[in-house]
C-alpha cells in the first residue's frame, strides 16, 4: 500500500543505534508548540518555499502545465535556486523498503539499521506495518506513543528498538501544549515497559515548559529506571515555519 | 599547557623580535653560492629568543629571505628553464630520522662544501642560542643544545629540539612546504626509551609534544603559500611500516591529543589507517574532528600503496609513503616528485567538446569518444609543456635527502591535479540523457543556454540544476561516468615519460584550481552557472542535491583510485552541531571506517560552524581563531582573502 514520506535522511546520528538511516512519515496528531518539524504534521503533500534564499525574481508564478503543480498555483520546476518543492512523497511501501535496503551494506558494517520517524509513524500504521515487514535489517521506531493500544502493540512487536517520547507528565499540561491529553500516551508506555522490547524514553527540554523539575521529576517516576534521555532544545525549531507559510508562536523564555 | 606561552604565540607578541634584512649578491656568483651565502647570512642575522616557560627554542627573527636572483636574473632563467611555483623543490619529506639520530656533525663529514658551511652556520646560531640560554638561566635548554643538533639526539626532549632547528634551518634556506613525514614512526624510539627507563613520566612527555606543536605556529605566517596555512607542515601518524607492521603507538595518541587542546592549524595531521585499523584509533580521530581543524586527513593504506607500487614505486617504499602539503601522497628520504605540477580541467575538456563536436555527434558513445580524446590531448600539451626543469640548489635540503636532488631522487614522478570531476560527469550525463536519450534538448539549444549563462532556454537551468542525477547520490548511470573520466585521465598520462626520467601520476585533487578552472570558462551543462566554482578536491558538485553520506561514500568509492593515486581526497562537511556527544563522534568514526574498508583513497572531514562564520566577517576580532578548511590545509578564516571566506560559506549552504 501507499504511504506519505516527507524526507530520508542517511547518517542520522539522533535515531538509535549505530550508523542508520531514517524515514520521516508525514502526518501527527500531536500539535506540540516546539516542533521543529512542522512539514511532519498535515498527512498531505504541501507547497515548501525556502524563502529566506528567494531572490524575488518571479518565475515560479509563471503559469505552467506540469500537473503536480496545479494545486499550488506555483510551478516547482521553474526555481532557479531550486527553493521551491512539494514537501510529501507518495510511495509504495515495498518500494520504500528497497530504497531505504540500499545500505543495508553499511548498516551491517556498523550495528545500524533503519529508524522511522514522522510526524508520528504511528498515524499511517498500516502502511508502516507492511514497510517493515519488507524491511530486512535492524529496525528502530520514533514514536510519540500516542496512538490505540493494539496497533501500538502491534508494531513495536515488528520493531527492535523503540525511542519513544514522554514529553510532560501532567495531562492538562500535556493537552496545553501538544494538543492532545496523554493518556494513551501513558497507556502505551506501560505496554512498552511490559513488552521485553528494548527501548529507550526521551524528553525534549524546552525551556520554561518541559525542564520544570516538578515535570522532569514526575516523569521519572512515570518511567522508574527506563533510559532515558534528555534533548536539548532545538535552537533553530523554528527555521521551517515561514517556508511552509506557518508561524512558530512559541515563546522561549531562556 | 603553559597557556601563557599559549596566550604569547597566539596573540603574536613574539612578532616584536622581527627585523628584515636585505642582501646583495655578486652577479658573479653560482646559483649555489649564492644559496649557500644566503643561508650563511641569514644565520647570522637571527637573534636568539628564548620565550619564558618554552623548552623548544629556535624562532625566527629575520621575517624576510632576500631573493638570490634578481627580476632580470629570473627573466633570463625562466626563458631557458621550466619553474615550478618559487622555483625551489618544494613537498619533500626529508630524513629528519638520519639527521637527528646523526647529529650535523657526522653529517657534515658526508656533505659537500655547501651542505658544510650550511652546516657551520646553523651550528654558530645554535652555539649562540646556548650563550642565550646561560644568559637567562636557562641551564636545561643550554644542556639540550650542548648535544643536539651537533650530535646524536637520545633522549625524546633531544629529538623533538633537534627537529626543531633543522626544519627551521629548512625554511630559513629558502624551501617550503617542508613536511615532517612519519613522526610517530621515527620518534617514537626516544619516548619508548625515555620512558622505560623512568627518564620521563607519559605527562611530562605530552607537555613536551605540546610545547612542539606549538613551535610549529611560531613562524608559519612567515611561510606562506598561496594564502596564509597554506604551508605545508604535514604530519603522518599511523599505518604500516615497511614489513607490514602496524606503527600507531602511544606517540600517535599524544600528537592527536595536543592537536585537539591546541586547536593551532599546525602540524596538519594525517591519520594512515587501513583494513586492519582498529575503530579506536578512528574513534581518537574523530574526536580530533570534532575540534574543527578540517584534521585528520585519512589515506587508505591499502589503496595508496597499490596504487604506489603500480606506478613503479617499490614495495617498501610505498608502504613508507607520507603526505605532502595538502594530500598528495610521496615517498620520505629518497623521493624526489613533484607532485603537484600541473593540472587538468575536466568541466573544461567538456566544455571543448561540447562547443566543438556536439553537432556532430550522433550517439553519446560518439560524444564520449571525443572527450577520451580531448583529455588524452590536454594530458599531452601539459606534459609537453613542462622541459627542462630548473631549481634553485637548496644545499641544507640535500644534507637531509638520502639521495642527491640536484640530479634527481630514486623517484622523480610529476603529479597532475583532476579538478571539476563531479561538474564534468553531471555534465556529461545531462548531455547523454536528454541531448540522447530523451532527444529533448538539442545540441544547439544546449549550447545556446551554456553561452548566454542560462538567460536563453531559462527553463533547462531548474531542470539540469537540481532534476538531473548527480554524482554522489550512488547513482551508477552518472557515478560511472566519473570513473570513466578519472580512467581516461589516467590512460592520457600512462607511458610517458618526464624531463627527470620519472612518470606522471594522475590525481583527483583540485588545489587552488577549483577556483581558477571554474573562472577559464562560463556555465557548464550541469546547471553551474558562469563563475561558480567547482566542488574542493574530490567532491559532489556544490549545488547538488544529496541524498547523505552514505551515498556519497558509495559513489566516491566506485573510482579505481590505484589508477589515479597522486592524491586529492573526498570531502565531508558535517555542521559542527551534529557532534553533541561521545556517541555521535563514535557514528562519525564508523562512517570514515566504512569508507576506507569499501576503498576509499583519501578522506577529509570538516566540522563546520556556519554562524562564527557569518559573524567572523563582521567582527574577526572576535574570531582570530576559527579554523577552515580550504583545500589540502586548514587555515584561520579571519586570515583568509574574501573570495576564500566566501566559498568555504557556500559550501555549507548544501551541507549533508
């Protein structure tokens, strides 16, 4: 079956172990405020324009044919700076796992493998279901944890290495920042927990909001003695935002 | 570290000491007198400085060498000669070995009457840096000068002084781009010695390295090439010996470890590694990456020496190989290459073609024919053009070769750089695919968009730019034509013979050529446009759109590099920000590990910080010490000229 994918990076360092590669699914049900990966959050294909770099010379306004183009009213082949592209890739599952096979050389050489990230993977479980099953190397799943209990279970039973996040502990903080309450999101942690899979929590620290310690202190008592790992703010979250036409509203106090 | 010592070379407070001086020659005199005289003189002209808390004296108080010829005297010699660069013989890794376990005094028993008065002189400021010594109370640098280098060095703090006056001696001669070669291998003995026998603690020895390393950013402004760091101070740690033994050791470690705290752009470091080269030493490597230095440079045992051995080089001395300034690969004591005479222009042969025979093909095989041709006729014009080689005699130079250079070493090969190899295969491939395959584009309008730098036909520059395959996405149509290019380079040179009786070596470095051949001609069909430079070294194409380091070490390895070994190494720029831990630096490792053991020549790693950048050229005085890369060397970025700065900053709009 066919999924979205907005980027494949190889050489991730941040995704799990050894030397990897990672497949970004596109769509969240999440709308966490720090995101620094907002081209991961609508499930359709958008219009990106790398606007800081655009010279203003008008020739991706000139009317073409291509089809692709049509929705956006924007020609994508005309940038002579290539700044102007579709974010969001249709693709077959069984094709994917081909391309993202393709290293499987070096994954070996190196105790890697192929990590999926998103957006939340979890939102296209289907999809992401027959990828890995046509995926013959070490696999790591990115997951917000937020999803039903049995397709939650279902995959990470597919997966050898599961990062997954547990970003505030308090539910109405939870729902404040991220749009969604985190119940299932607990739910699944203690699936995660129960399941023998090797796994490892991470909490991204923003400031003011998720480095409290009264969070960072409940949510080591959540996960008991899970790994766990800190992330560091992301200085430059907010570097996609205008590209999509979006705006990065947090307000980082530091 | 002795960070006031530290804080002193860096501020360049030693500069106060600096004098010029100016010397007249007698029109009479040979070349080599001439040289000899100057040597004498310059000696003589030098003030003994001994800087508080340093214990490895000798630092340059002369900042100038007075020409031997002068501009009328050059004129006259040039119309007879061929000059390469100054004129001196340049990128030579001399037998520091021989002439520290000797000491001058023996050597000066086998020299000529040149090397012996060269000899003396470097003796009589020594003699005078020990008065110095005394002077100021300096008893432990009066005992080390008192042995060395008149006599053999035997102990490690010996041997690191001793290699401190004769390559300073070197520069001050007049020769550049002196390299220091393998010194873990031949130092390594004294610090072994040293410490078995409980002379010195491993601490005591690290300070010493530290103290060395900084010796050599006392004087390196002084030597410079084509832009300040370009001065060829490389130093080799790691590898093979000549039995096929492993040489990394304890001292490698050290080096690595003082090159990482100084954070000074000298010694260049360059890490031998091949496929029995543990994880750790890459590990140790990566660390030192990590620093931001563009250090170390890694070259694959297993390819060079193959390579090496297939252009004639004996099996013992391949295996002995070092680096020269920047990455071309020589053999130490008894080579006498010159390794970096000339280069071919890939994007321009394309270029040639493109305009020439196009219209006139009908096939791309046609087409390819033609540019196998054409490189086969640059490769003749430039070994035709370089005859009668001249250089200036270097007496002090020949003291420290274990062969007379004067007529030439045990091996006298000429190495050729390969710039623009990625813009010349996409080139190539748009041509194949939609002048051929597609038949979309014909020759005249691809011609027509390449002369008007894209103003006519606007739409095909998108589509070539950033919609055409590009070498370095493990594609094997455009990856192919890259070894078929770097392969027709090699055949254009294979079998002919230099004016020293040596061969020519083709190599896949760019040097400073990436600049000027992408300036000798417009855009290129790739989508370059006109004055874009080409990728630095042995690179993707600035513009291309890559998918990650994985496919890049793929493409980057399919080359038959034993055929095109003079050197020139893929780049990798990482932002300095991917190294957030001692994991990352781990993955790092492994990725330069998988690039050797899937035969990769040659590979350089930078960790760039794109913001000190941008910030560096508004207030340097913040940044006086960011480090770039540049080609073969790493280089402060406030030192370097605009042009310089601005190119490494493109570079980084396309990081991985």
């Amino acid at each position: 079956m066919t999924g979205t994918i907005f980027d494949i990076k190889e050489f991730s360092l941040h995704d799990g172990p050894g030397a990897r590669t990672t497949v970004f699914l596109k769509g969240c049900p999440l709308r966490c405020k720090w995101c620094h990966n907002p081209e991961g959050l609508k499930r359709e294909k958008q219009l990106m324009v790398k606007i800081a770099r655009c010279k203003g010379c008008g020739r991706c306004f000139t009317p073409c044919k291509h089809p692709k183009c049509q929705p956006y009213k924007r020609c994508v082949h005309a940038c002579p700076d290539g700044l102007v592209e579709i974010c969001g890739k249709e693709i077959e599952a069984k094709e994917l796992a081909k391309i993202l096979m393709k290293n499987t050389d070096i994954f070996k050489m190196n105790n890697g493998g192929v990590t999926i990230s998103g957006g939340e993977p979890l939102m296209q479980w289907e999809f992401l279901e027959e990828l890995l099953d046509n995926l013959d190397c070490h696999t790591a799943i990115e997951t917000s944890g937020y999803a039903e209990g049995d397709v939650f279970k279902r995959i990470i039973n597919k997966v050898d290495y599961v990062l997954m996040d547990i970003k505030l502990a308090d539910r109405d903080e939870h729902k404040k920042y991220t749009g969604v309450h985190n119940d299932k999101i607990l739910k699944n942690f203690e699936i995660l927990k129960n399941s023998g899979k090797e796994y490892i929590i991470r909490t991204p620290l923003i400031p003011g909001i998720t480095d409290t310690e009264n969070n960072l202190k409940a949510i080591e008592k959540i996960i008991g003695n899970s790994k766990w790992e800190k992330l560091k703010y992301n200085e430059m979250a907010g570097v996609k935002y205008p590209m999509l036409g979006m705006e990065y509203k947090i307000d980082i106090v530091r | 570290m002795d960070k006031k010592l530290y804080d002193y070379i860096l501020n360049k407070e030693h500069h106060k000491f600096r004098k010029e001086i100016s010397l007249e020659f007698d029109k009479n005199m040979t070349p080599i007198e001439r040289m000899t005289y100057r040597f004498e003189e310059m000696c003589k002209a030098e003030r003994p400085v001994i800087l508080e808390g340093e214990k490895i004296v000798f630092i340059r108080t002369v900042k100038n060498i007075p020409d031997i010829f002068s501009e009328d005297e050059w004129k006259e010699i040039k119309s007879k000669h061929y000059i390469h660069e100054l004129g001196y013989m340049s990128n030579l890794s001399p037998n520091y070995e021989r002439v520290i376990k000797n000491g001058l005094l023996k050597e000066r028993e086998n020299a000529d009457e040149y090397g012996k008065r060269s000899i003396d002189a470097t003796l009589e400021l020594v003699g005078r840096y020990r008065e110095e010594a005394i002077r100021i109370g300096r008893t432990d640098v009066a005992e080390v000068l008192k042995k060395v280098p008149a006599y053999g060095a035997e102990t490690f703090r010996e041997a690191l002084q001793a290699f401190r006056i004769i390559h300073y001696s070197l520069w001050l001669e007049g020769n550049y781009h002196n390299t220091v070669g393998r010194f873990d291998k031949y130092v390594y003995p004294y610090l072994k010695a040293d410490l078995e026998r409980g002379a010195i603690t491993e601490d005591e020895a690290y300070d010493l390295i530290v103290d060395f390393f900084l010796s050599f950013n006392k004087d390196s402004d002084t030597y410079v090439g084509v832009q300040q760091g370009d001065n060829g101070q490389s130093m080799v740690l790691g590898g093979m010996d000549e039995n096929g033994n492993e040489v990394f050791n304890l001292l490698s470690k050290m080096c690595l470890k003082a090159s990482e705290e100084l954070k000074m752009i000298d010694p260049k470091i360059n890490l031998r590694v091949n496929k029995n080269t543990p994880i750790e030493v890459y590990e140790l490597g990566s660390r030192l990456t990590k620093a931001g230095l563009g250090f170390p440079q890694y070259s694959n045992d297993d390819i060079v020496i193959d390579g090496l051995k297939k252009l004639g080089y004996s099996e013992k001395d391949a295996r002995d190989y070092v680096v020269a300034a920047c990455w071309e690969f020589i053999i130490p004591k008894v080579g006498a290459d010159v390794a970096n005479i000339g280069a071919l222009s890939f994007p321009k042969v394309v270029d040639t073609v493109l305009h020439r025979d196009l219209k006139n093909c009908n096939a791309f095989d046609e087409f390819e024919n033609c540019i196998k041709d054409e490189i086969k006729k640059s490769c003749d014009e430039i070994c035709d053009n370089i005859k009668d080689l001249w250089f200036v005699p270097s007496p002090f130079m020949n003291i420290c070769m274990d062969c007379d250079i004067y007529t030439g070493g045990k091996y006298n090969n000429f190495g050729i750089h390969g710039s623009g190899v990625a813009t010349a295969a996409d080139s190539l491939e748009v041509i194949k695919k939609y002048v051929f395959e597609e038949k979309t584009v014909t020759a005249e309008e691809l011609i027509e968009a390449v002369d008007s730098d894209f103003e006519k036909h606007s739409e095909l520059l998108p589509k070539f730019r950033f919609e055409t395959p590009k070498m370095g996405n493990d594609i094997d149509e455009v990856d192919n034509l890259a070894v078929k290019l770097l392969d027709w380079f090699a055949d254009g040179l294979e079998g002919r013979k230099n004016c020293r009786g040596g061969v020519f070596r083709a190599g896949t470095g760019t040097a400073m050529y990436y600049l000027w051949h992408a300036n000798e001609i417009g855009a290129s069909p790739d989508g370059r446009r006109k004055g874009e430079p080409f990728g630095t070294n042995f690179s993707a194409s600035l513009f291309a759109k890559i998918n990650g380091p994985f496919s890049v070490v793929k493409s980057f390895t399919k080359p038959h590099y034993e055929r095109a070994i003079n050197g020139g190494p893929l780049t990798l720029e990482f932002h300095n920000s991917m190294f957030t831990d001692d994991d990352c630096v781990k993955k790092v490792a492994m990725l330069v590990k998988t690039f050797i053991d899937m035969g990769g020549h040659q590979l350089q790693l930078n960790a760039v910080n794109m913001e000190a950048m941008k910030d560096a050229q508004i207030n340097p005085e913040k940044h006086k010490q960011l480090v770039v890369r540049i080609w073969g060397w790493s280089a402060y970025f406030v030192e370097l000229d605009k042009e310089y700065q601005d190119h490494v900053m493109k570079r980084q709009e396309y990081i991985l």
